[in-house]
C-alpha cells in the first residue's frame, strides 16, 4: 500500500519517513541542529517547493516532526511557550494542505518533555490530537491519526522501523527521542 509520507508518534518516540513515487532522490541530513530532506547529489532539478523542509527541530523541551515547511514555525510557537496542541493547530491551519496536484495535507507531531501530540490538515479537515500510544498519520490513505504497533524507544531504532515498514516506496526516515538530557536524533537513507 502506498501512503505517502508519514509519521508515528509515541509517548517517547517519533518518526518521520518520506517515501515517494515523484521524488525518490532524497535523503535525511542534518544542517544547523535539523534534520533537513534534500535531493540526493543525483537527483535532477526541479523547482517544487515541496521536496525540500526540515523535517525535524528541536528546542530545550520539545520536538517536532513533519513533511514540509511547517516543522519551522511549529517549532517557533513551541520556543514562544505555546502549547503543542496550539502550535500545531496554528500552524497546520496557516500554511494549510499543500496547493499541489494531489492536495497532500501537512502532518506534523510534538514531543515535549512531558506529553505528545500529532496532527494534519486535510482539504476538508484540522485534526490535532494528545497521543498515549503509538499513533500513525500519513498523506494518503492513513490520513486519519490511528493507534499502529510501533515498538521503536531510542531514535535509530525509530527511523530504522519507519524506513523499514511494509508500506511502498521508503526513501529515508528521520527518529527522534526523548532522553534525560533532551532529544536524540537518528537519520536513516536505506544505505
């Protein structure tokens, strides 16, 4: 099955994987404390603003997760002292779905020192929910955060069974994790 880009948020744990029928010529790398998706030094140019993002920051207390340019001010709201649910809601709705040729929605997850939240913006919906459990959303198909077995508690072992789960076409994924010192983070590019 084919669901786009997608992301699994746990109470201690996230992941984001890219996988992509288009832009299959990229990878995770990490830039000025992020976690950046950028074409491949192969990969033929193009002008979509959409292949490039950070796909996850941090701040002392929290970290966010997600498949476009919504990552950046959701981290700033989080520095600001909102809440996550407000970051996410606020955000999701300003940059809404993206205006591409299949109206893929934005996702994006929290994780802050104390709870985790997901959330999407669809064509016809904002959903931001509070999550206990391991909770998968996705651009297509699984657009609808739902409980999924998830057993990853450090940031390789995330971005590993992300890139690793039986959905078509992983190109790279990203992990992230709480620790007693902050948040680690893990990239894995299939290599």
């Amino acid at each position: 099955m084919y669901v786009g880009r997608f992301l699994v948020v746990a109470p201690d744990v996230a992941a984001y994987r890219v996988s992509s029928r288009s832009f299959p010529n990229r990878q995770v790398i990490e830039r000025d404390g992020a976690l950046t998706v950028s074409p491949t030094p192969d990969a033929p140019e193009t002008d979509n603003p959409y292949i490039s993002y950070n796909c996850v920051r941090t701040t002392d207390d929290s970290a966010v997760v997600g498949n476009g340019s919504q990552v950046d001010p959701i981290t700033e709201k989080l520095e600001l002292g909102y809440p996550a649910r407000d970051a996410l809601a606020e955000s999701l709705l300003a940059l809404d779905y993206e205006k591409d040729d299949y109206d893929t929605p934005r996702i994006a997850g929290v994780l802050t020192s104390d709870s985790a939240s997901i959330g999407i913006v669809r064509r016809d919906a904002l959903l931001v929910r509070e999550v206990e459990e391991p909770t998968l959303v996705a651009t297509y198909e699984k657009d609808t955060p739902e409980s999924f077995a998830f057993g990853a508690e450090t940031a390789a072992e995330a971005a590993r069974e992300a890139y690793d789960l039986d959905f078509e076409h992983a190109v790279c994924a990203a992990g992230v994790a709480r620790t007693d010192d902050g948040f680690s983070l893990a990239i894995e590019n299939g290599n």
